[in-house]
C-alpha cells in the first residue's frame, strides 16, 4: 500500500498501541495523519499470536497485562475492549524447614489473606504492615494517576499532596530502605519488591532510584494499580486501537520501515521503504514511537553502542495439556489465577542482582508465572479440555548476559528458569507441556536479544530505556507545548509518542495521547 499524499499534518513512526492513540486522537481533530509500521501488522509489543503451529490458542506473546491504560483515553476513542480482574492476586509457594507452604493474597484481600499471612509469619504483624504499606502507595498513586493525561505538574505540586514519610519511602530514598524497615519476612519483602524490577537490573538499594520509578509505575494506574487481562488477548487492545485510528481518518501503512526522518523548526520529511523502493513524505509534525535512541539514528546520528538501553527479562510462553499441581497443595485454578511468584524471596532478588551484575546468569533465578486462561479462555479457541496458556517472566537477566554466547545462555536460563517452577511442582512442567503439530513441545523462550530482533526495541528494553518520574522537575523548563505535556525533543517538530516520553512505558497509551495533545495545542 502506497500513501494517499505527498504531505501530511502527522506522521507517526511506528504502529504500536501508543502510535495508535495518537494518531486516533489526531484523526479525529481533522488532521490528516499516516502511520508507518515497519512489520507486517500494528501492535507492535502488544500483540496476540497462535505461537505454537497446528494449536488455535492466541497468546499475549510480549506484553501480557493492563493496568497503566486510563479509562478516560478508552471512553475518548470508544475503544470496544474489556478487562477482567483476576481472581487472586498472587501467590507465593515456600518451602520452609522442609515443608511446603504458601503466600496468597486474594482479589480483593479477604479473610484467606489475613490467615495465609498468619500461617506464614506466624502473627498479624506482618499483614497489617502490608495493608499499611499499600494504603501509603495508594495515596501517592491517587495524587499521580488523575495528572498523567494532563501537562506535566512539577515535582513540589505533587509532593505537597502527599504525606513526608510516604514521600520519602518511595521517591527520595532507594526502596529497598522501606521494604526492609517495614516488613521482617523474606518472602513478605520479596512479594513486595518484585513490582520495581519488572524489565529493570536494579538492586533495591540503587542510589540511582531506578526502581523506585518502576515500582511507582506498577502501582499507579487508574488510581487502583490493579493489573487486569485484556479478553481476547492483548492483541484485542491494538486491534482496536487501530479501528479506532483508521475509522477516525488516518492512514495505516504496514510493513514499511522507516530509514530517515529529516526534520526542521518547521516540518520534517520521513522516508521509508516502498515495496523495494524509497518513498518520502512531507509532514508538520512527526510523531517517534520508536525507543530515542533509534530516533536519534533516524535523524541522522551515529549509532552510540555507550548510550543503548539495556534490557532485562526473560520470557517464556508455554502452552499446557493440564496445569500442574502444587506441593503446596493449593489448588491450582487458585494459584495459577494470579502472580505466582518463584524464588522472589528479597534475599534472592538481592543475590540474583549481584549473580547477574558480576556477569553470571543467577543460579537461582526469581521470577513470575501467569496464566491468562483462567480468567479469559476465549484465547484457547477450541482447545481441548484442560489446555492453558502459562507465561513466565524473569527477572535480572540482562542483555549483557547474553551477548558473547546467545545461544548457550538462553538455554541456561530456562533451564533454571524451569527448575525454579518445578522445585513447588508435585510433577515437572515438562509432563504437562502440550505439543504442536510437528509434535515439538510448546515452550517459546524470549531473552533482550529477541525482543530486539523482533520488535526493533534497543537492548530488548520493554521500556524503550529506564522510566522517568511522571511529573517535571521543579526548574524543568515548560515553556512549549511538547515540554509541558513530556514528549519533546531537540528538534521542534519532532515529538516522542512511545515508552520513551516522560510519561511512557507499560500498555498505557499516555505517550500517545500525550504527544497528540501537544501537537493541538502547537496549531
């Protein structure tokens, strides 16, 4: 497909779900706007696919849970989505003077909570510092989450909402610092910590505060933080994102790959790869959905290997004949419905971090499980009876582990990856793994390198490079519109929409609509 124009008021580089909104939003303004998406779909990390050849089931491929997109944007577009609440928050297995045992926190917390809890801790102590500890967070989350799609408050407005010690806890003091000195249990600390290092290498004690960022973002959306799934799968979420971009007016051209972006004060020109020709178009804005540092390579930069992003996650989808049963002896439809977290103790996150910072894949590897098919089974199709969907996320295991030996440290990985599942397992995983039509078992593993490959993100950084606090510094200059609402960059009419403005990462869509209503307020 070839461009109805030679000029347009927007071109957006990159049809993922923030591209999307923008161009949604803009489209609906009157202006005329093309999107350019270098695969052969839009979606881009948020995206539902049959991964296993001759299984109906869709997975979540990539980005697997909502909870960051406001319901406010949903309603603008008339976004023809829904999003299920799971029925159990988490839980975490432990094995503890030989015995197994667990940590679950239900959805909403209910009495089970407060005796799994109990059962674990041995008192209440330990919950009330838990309901104590996220009362606080929902305090900050419900000061924060109303001002991200508005421009950007400066740090002093936010922080004068907020109480001094919950300010402290979460934005000026690493976040280690109030796990440790509210919570005793290691597991407790653990369940607590994983939210700050989701796709970030961090220990929880980095002066840099990196993931306190992340622990904010994983609490904030829509005021509550809760993490839903979206039915039909993430790829429902874009897909109708771009029904409602392209029944708005836009212009969607897939499988075009954007080679050059040469801007000025006032318009820029993008060029991209036609069918095996160049073909160019003018525009009054260009709208960057793609990580900064791949813009600054399409404005004409050279590639700065010092300043590329850093991923750092492992993801592994699985496909089962069966869940698996628990040493535990929690039911599986109960544990399996949330977060399971595995070796997420805070001392293991500690010691992963310094396994994986010294060059090491840790021996003990933390991470998370999901499983999508209890609370959505239309992913499965008509798969037979007893099938779902798992989905695994590591963490500290960053792209630097895997760079001299890709190969061989992958398959490390998820094999501890799976030895992590199968030490709380009555059975391995590997005897409930469905097979596909070539009779292969139904495991697709993920580490930096691939989502790089796959998705163009630098590094395999899910957020296009370490999050950014959602408001301006108190001297921040917001003299522009595209300064006020976070998505500037050196050159006037070129503007970020994705996970790299101030306000990005996650399935959000605050950049793209962020960056839409920066460009209306330049007209």
């Amino acid at each position: 497909m070839t461009s109805a124009k030679n000029q347009y008021d927007v071109v957006v580089v990159g049809g993922g779900h923030n591209g999307l909104v923008s161009a949604a939003y803009l489209a609906r303004a009157g202006l005329s706007v093309l999107v350019l998406e270098r695969l052969d779909h839009t979606g881009g990390a948020a995206v539902s696919a049959t991964a296993f050849a001759g299984r109906q089931a869709r997975l979540s491929r990539y980005s697997y849970l909502v909870s960051l997109l406001p319901t406010r944007l949903v309603d603008d577009l008339g976004l023809d989505i829904a999003l299920a609440s799971r029925s159990t928050s988490s839980y975490t297995p432990v094995l503890r003077d030989g015995k197994p045992g667990g940590l679950l926190v239900e959805r909403p917390e209910g009495e089970a909570t407060r005796r799994s809890f109990e059962g674990l801790t041995g008192g209440p102590t330990e919950y009330d510092a838990w309901r104590k500890f996220y009362a606080d967070t929902a305090d900050l989350a419900q000061v924060v989450a109303p001002t991200l799609l508005s421009p950007l408050p400066v740090e002093r407005s936010i922080r004068d909402q907020v109480d001094a010690g919950t300010w402290r806890d979460f934005v000026e003091r690493p976040l280690g610092e109030a796990i440790e000195a509210r919570f005793t249990d290691d597991t407790v600390r653990g369940v607590v910590a994983t939210d700050a290092l989701i796709g970030t290498f961090a220990s929880l004690r980095d002066e840099s505060l990196v993931q306190n960022r992340c622990f904010l973002y994983h609490l904030i959306g829509n005021g509550t933080g809760e993490w839903r799934v979206p039915i039909g799968g993430m790829g429902a979420v874009t897909d109708a994102l771009a029904k409602a971009a392209v029944s708005a007016g836009a212009e969607v051209i897939t499988s075009a790959g954007v080679s050059a972006v040469r801007a000025s004060g006032d318009g820029a020109e993008v060029t991209w790869d036609d069918g095996g020709s160049n073909r160019t178009v003018g525009a009054r804005f260009v709208l960057s959905n793609v990580a900064p540092w791949v813009l600054r390579i399409l404005l004409g930069e050279p590639e700065d290997p010092a300043t590329k992003p850093v991923g750092a996650q492992l993801k592994i989808n699985f496909l089962l004949d069966r869940l698996p049963r628990l040493r535990s002896g929690v039911d599986p439809s109960v544990a399996f419905a949330g977060t399971l977290h595995l070796d997420e103790d805070y001392s293991q996150l500690e010691a992963a971090y310094a396994e994986a910072a010294s060059g090491s894949v840790p021996s003990v590897l933390p991470g998370e499980v999901y499983c999508h098919s209890l609370t959505d089974p239309s992913i499965l199709g008509e798969s037979p009876e007893g099938t779902h969907t798992l989905t695994y996320f590591g963490l500290h295991t960053p792209a630097t582990l895997f760079d001299a030996d890709p190969v061989g440290a992958k398959a490390l990985a998820v094999s501890r990856a799976l030895a992590s599942i199968d030490s709380h397992l009555v059975e391995p995983l590997e005897t409930c793994l469905a097979r596909d039509g070539a009779g292969n078992p139904c495991i697709e593993a993920k580490i930096p390198q691939d989502i790089e490959a796959d998705l163009a993100m630098p590094g395999g950084h899910i957020f296009h490079g370490d999050l950014d606090w959602p408001w301006a510094p108190n001297r921040a200059r917001l003299e522009t519109p595209a300064q006020r609402w976070g998505v500037q960059t050196d050159v006037p009419s070129v503007l970020i929409c994705g996970a790299g403005a101030r306000r990005g990462g996650a399935v959000s869509g605050i950049g793209g609509h962020n960056a839409a209503q920066a460009v209306l307020e330049s007209l």
